[in-house]
C-alpha cells in the first residue's frame, strides 16, 4: 500500500521494503531493528529518541572506478565507499554522511580528516566521497590529508542513528 504508516513499538523484521508514495514513521522512542536488507523509495522519518538497528554493510577504501584498494602513492586522491542503507530516509533523494580518516605513523597520529560522503543516487544507501592526499606537514580538519612519513590511513564510519552501528578500514600510505 501507500501507507503513511506509523510503527508503535519495537519491531524486529526481516527486511523493510518502501513503496514509492508510501511513508513509514517511527513514534519517539522507536528502535526498529532489522536483520535485513532496506529498499527504501520513499520516506522514512524517526520521532524523537527513535533508531533504525542495522549493521553496516561495508565501508572501505576505493580507486576512482569504485574498485577496492589497498594503498594509495602522494599525491592522489583517497577514494571512500560506504554501504548503509538505513541512513536512506528519503529515497527520492541522494544523501549525506560523513567518515573520519586518520593517518598515522609508527603508530603516532598525524593527520586527521572528516570526509563528507554522498549517496550514489536516490535509495541506494551507497555512500562515496573523496579527500586529495599529499606529501606534506600534516594539518588536521583542512579539507587534505597530508603526510610527512609513510604510513597508514584508518577509515571510521559511525552511524549517527546508532553509534554501536560502526564499520571500520585500512590502507597503506605511501610517499613518492
């Protein structure tokens, strides 16, 4: 149907399917938990204290083709991909989310970045995003990832809708 519809409790499902025109809201205090896939093209809207439990499919390191990689040569740009489909409420529309890449050195901390992510395209949940990499003195939170050294980059995403909803990556960074 087209609903709206209007959950009043906690729901376990299996999978959660949206229909064009329909809208699902979830009343204050929700926790949907759903141990399937999401196929949201409509609208998904949370009450106050409401949260959608489900596990993030992927987050990872990419070339610019969307293919997976393990490292990347300065200067270039990090290429970032991460699956969530429950943070597709509105599935007319390409999202955002954001990550935090940090780059280390024999284990010290030197740069630090947020990385803003947006959806492929409408009801995808699949997030992309991209930060230039340089050879350089780091500077934390200015938009570049730089280093000095060789070393590593760590990919963390958190679910801003669940915080124990997390997913995590490494790649290898190298200088010229």
């Amino acid at each position: 149907g087209t609903g709206p519809y209007t959950l009043p409790k906690t729901t376990v499902k299996n999978a959660l399917d949206i229909d064009a025109g329909s809208t699902v809201s979830l009343k204050d205090g929700i926790d949907l938990a759903i141990d399937g896939p999401i196929n949201n093209n409509s609208f998904l809207t949370l009450g106050i204290g409401s949260r959608i439990l489900h596990k993030t499919d992927y987050a990872t390191f990419t070339d610019a083709a969307g293919a997976l990689t393990f490292s990347y040569t300065a200067p270039a740009n990090v290429y970032i991909e991460v699956k969530d489909t429950n943070r597709n409420l509105d599935g007319t529309i390409a999202e955002t989310i954001t990550a935090t890449i940090t780059a280390t050195s024999g284990g010290v901390e030197k740069d630090k970045e947020t990385v803003t992510l947006t959806e492929t395209g409408p009801a995808t949940g699949i997030f992309r995003g991209s930060i230039p990499f340089v050879n350089g003195a780091p500077v934390k939170e200015n938009g570049t990832l730089e280093m000095d050294d060789f070393g590593s980059a760590d990919l963390n995403y958190v679910d801003v809708i669940d915080p124990a909803d997390t997913a995590h990556a490494v790649v290898s960074l190298d200088l010229p």
